[in-house]
C-alpha cells in the first residue's frame, strides 16, 4: 500500500505543483494565477494582523493609562505591548520573506 502512494505521489505530483488554479467567476478574487492568489491572501492576512496589533497596542494603552500604578495591571500592559509588536514584526517578516523567496523563484509579483 505505502508503495502504491509513493507511484500515485510520483505521477500526480508534477501536474499538481504546475497546474493554474482557476477561480470561478463571480467569486470576488481578481486572478486565476497561482501567484497573484497568494500574494492576494498574504495582503488580506498581512492587513487582518496589521488591524489586529493596532487594535491590541491602543487596549494596552487604555490599560496602562487605566492601572493607577498598580504593578499587576502596568505589567499585563506591558505584556499586551510586547506580544502585539512582536505579532506585527513577525507578521512582516514572513511576508517579506514570502515575497523575497517568490522573487527568488522568479514569481512575478504585482
């Protein structure tokens, strides 16, 4: 049986990995490219995380304002803080890195 998969893998594979992903009409996504579909989705994935550190860094804020000095609260705070712009960086970074190593491959990026 495992070796049936690894002939069934061995013939199917190359036509998988090269085939055009079509995208039926009326679904809302600009492109039927394999790559303009994923650059598409790392953009809303990229915007969603950018939305959700902005929104994080301003409630860790109201939360430091609203401490009064209490340790507990400054330190949940700060906390919030780091874990959103560090979400934000890495969130960056794979794109980046996505696009980078597309490049590298000879995508052709918008």
């Amino acid at each position: 049986m495992k070796k049936m998969m690894y002939y069934i893998w061995a013939i199917f594979l190359p036509q998988i990995t090269h085939a055009a992903i079509t995208v039926p009409s009326g679904t809302g996504l600009p492109s039927t490219d394999l790559d303009m579909v994923i650059e598409d989705v790392l953009y809303y994935v990229l915007s969603f995380v950018a939305i959700l550190s902005i929104l994080s860094i301003v409630v860790s804020g109201i939360i430091y304002i609203t401490s009064g000095g209490e340790s507990k609260r400054t330190d949940q705070a700060k906390g919030w803080l780091t874990y959103s712009i560090v979400g934000l960086v890495v969130a960056i970074l794979g794109y980046a890195i996505v696009k980078s190593v597309g490049l590298a491959l000879g995508v052709n990026w918008r």
